[in-house]
C-alpha cells in the first residue's frame, strides 16, 4: 500500500491544508475508528455535535473547520466537498483491481451466433445463448446465464450467477449483482375450476443506461409489453419489481422494496427497505415512502408516506404518538371512571338527605 504526506493528500484533493503537512498517511477509516496514520472526513451528522478522532488527517468544508476544537490534533483539509474528496483519496490509498484480462474464456459457452464488442471479457462457467449482443468493455462473471436474444449496451458488468432470460435488454454501463434475475415470468395466474391457471408472460425487461441492480434482486418481465427500471436507478439486494412495472429515471429502492404488478413511479423516486407497494400503484415524481410502509392507490408527487396504510408523513406520526399514548390515556380514563362513581355516589347520597316537601291542602 501507497502511502502519502497529508501536503500531498491535500494537493491529490485539491484542499486546502491546515497542519504540518508532513504526516504520512497510507489508508483510511471511519471517523472514531482512524489512527495516525489514516484519513477520514467529516460531513453531515458527523459535524453535528463535538466529534472526536485521533486521524492523522480529517478532510472536511470550511464552515465545519471548528468542529475538532481551536487546536486539533490533526492536519485538516478544507474543501467544498468532503466525501467526494475522500472518496479520491481511498481510491489513491485503496485502488481497485483491475479486471483479469480473460477475454472469452475458452471454458464458457458462448452461441456461434453471439456477437461480443471489443475489449469484452467472458469468464469461465458463463453462458451466452443464440443471437445475444454484448457491447463493448463489458465484464460477464463466472456461471451468468444470457438468454437467447439478449441486448446488452457498453461498459456492462454482471456478476456472478446472475440470470437474464431471453429477449431483455440492458443499457450502457448497467451493473447486475450476483445471483440477480432479470425477466422472469410475473406472478400471474387465473383461479378457474378450483386451480390456478398460469397466464403466460411474452414481454420483456428494458433496463436503461446506468442503473444498478443489486444482488439477489428480480425484476419479471411484462405480460405484454416491457417492464422498465429508468435510466440512473438504483435497486439495493432483494428488490423486487414486478410485471409490467415502469419505473422513472433516478428512483433508489432500498433493501427488500416489493413493487407488486404495473406499479408506476416518476423520477426522483426513493423506498425505504421492506416498503410494499401494491398493484397499479403510483408513486409521484420526487416523493419517498418510508422503510415498512405500504402503499395502496396514489402518492402525490413530492409528498412523504410512512406507515400501513401509508400516508402523509406528519398524520402517521400523530399516529403513532397517539398509539404510545393509549396506556396512558387509558389510565387516565379509568381514574376518570372512578372519580365519575364517586362524585355519582356523593350526589345520591346528598339527594336521600334532602328534606321532603308537603303539599299545601286543597281549599
């Protein structure tokens, strides 16, 4: 591992260094984690409060600069951007490896009528089936599976065990995760005579430019047309995006989101993890549901769900405060009761001491 003086971390940066400049630094770490001989960053909640680290470099904004007190114990870094800096700065300490140079692999199974672009690398164990196109500079890992039909742009990566099933298609610089499915029939069935009758799924799956597709995750494909994931969206692990559901541009579903038939989403759309939304739903253009909540019918776009049923963010809260509340309330209202029987008690006994009044006689 490289290592570097926090001068030259700062210039690496483009930072503006406060401290000796002299520290070596050969990795990096966490805020309460770092050492000496590490940098870390500070931004967002962590400036929050009075953070402590014994890092030998801190890369932070300038607005944040006091946040280690007047004299910190080590070097800081001033820029406009903390994580992307630091991000440059792992990437220095930490490189990523560079994919091995296997070009088609003799040990995988690739059709004669296959077409692979330049600069492309097919590990062992994979299977491309008939009149499949992969781009250039793609990377397809051992034991992936492609379908007949196949379409997959540039710069493609899909990872071990991954499955794509016939006829789906894949944008530039798309990333599958291992042991994804993408275009699998849909959970679509008829009960007639006391069984279920399987409707059949002849669509497809278009999976557009930059999206990635994490792993164990299952996109199906659609009954008629294509089930689309947009341009830029990110699905976390275990996602699951049903048939003929047609995502927009730049949604982020976390871990375990269930989007059930011919959902539909706008841009700019975020799921807490476990969220379930139900058939024919919509969730609008820029809106967020929150981790467990389900949704039925109709988000508006910029609006904030949580709960079951999921809605607006601040009347699920006064839900839920009042849910906690209930022990409390009902408390309340029995030693209510009790003092209701009480002062019922009293008023009948005041009542049965009251004097009677005689009638005056008839003239």
């Amino acid at each position: 591992m490289s290592s570097l003086t926090t001068r030259e971390l700062a210039d690496l940066v483009g930072g503006e260094l406060r401290g000796t400049g002299t520290r070596l630094i050969d990795d990096v770490a966490g805020l309460d984690e770092a050492i000496a001989s590490q940098v870390t960053f500070i931004e967002g909640a962590a400036a929050d409060g009075s953070p402590k680290t014994s890092a030998g470099a801190v890369i932070l904004a300038a607005e944040h600069l006091g946040v280690l007190g007047d004299a910190p114990k080590s070097d800081l870094i001033l820029v406009p951007a903390p994580l992307d800096a630091f991000v440059t700065a792992m990437l220095h300490l930490r490189p990523m490896p560079s994919a091995p140079d296997v070009g088609r692999s003799p040990q995988a199974h690739i059709s004669p009528t296959a077409t692979v672009g330049s600069d492309s690398h097919i590990f062992p164990g994979a299977t491309i089936g008939d009149d499949v196109q992969i781009g250039d500079r793609c990377i397809i890992h051992p034991g992936v599976v492609i379908g007949a039909g196949c379409r997959l742009g540039d710069d493609v990566t899909i990872h071990a065990n991954a499955v794509l099933y016939a006829g789906v298609s894949l944008g530039d610089r798309v990333i599958v995760h291992a042991t994804a499915v993408i275009g699998a029939d849909g959970f679509g069935y008829q009960f007639r005579d006391g069984r279920f009758t399987r409707i059949p799924h002849t669509g497809t799956v278009r999976i557009e430019a930059d999206v990635e597709i994490g792993a164990g995750a299952t996109v199906d494909r659609a009954m008629i047309g294509a089930t689309i994931v947009g341009a830029g969206t990110k699905l976390d692990n275990q996602v699951m995006i049903a048939h003929n559901c047609r995502l927009g541009k730049h949604n982020a579903f976390a871990s375990q989101v269930g989007l059930a038939g011919s959902v539909t989403t706008g841009d700019y759309v975020r799921c807490g993890g476990q969220a379930g939304i139900a058939d024919h739903a919509h969730l609008g253009t820029g809106s967020s549901v929150g981790g467990k909540a389900g949704v039925h019918g109709r988000v508006p776009d910029g609006a904030d769900y949580h709960g079951y049923p999921a809605g607006p963010a601040k009347e699920q809260y006064r839900i839920v405060m009042a849910v906690q509340r209930a022990p409390e309330m009902r408390r309340q209202i029995r030693a209510l009761e009790k003092q209701l029987k009480q002062i019922q008690s009293l008023l009948g006994e005041a009542d049965s001491h009251q004097p009677s009044t005689a009638s005056a006689p008839a003239a």
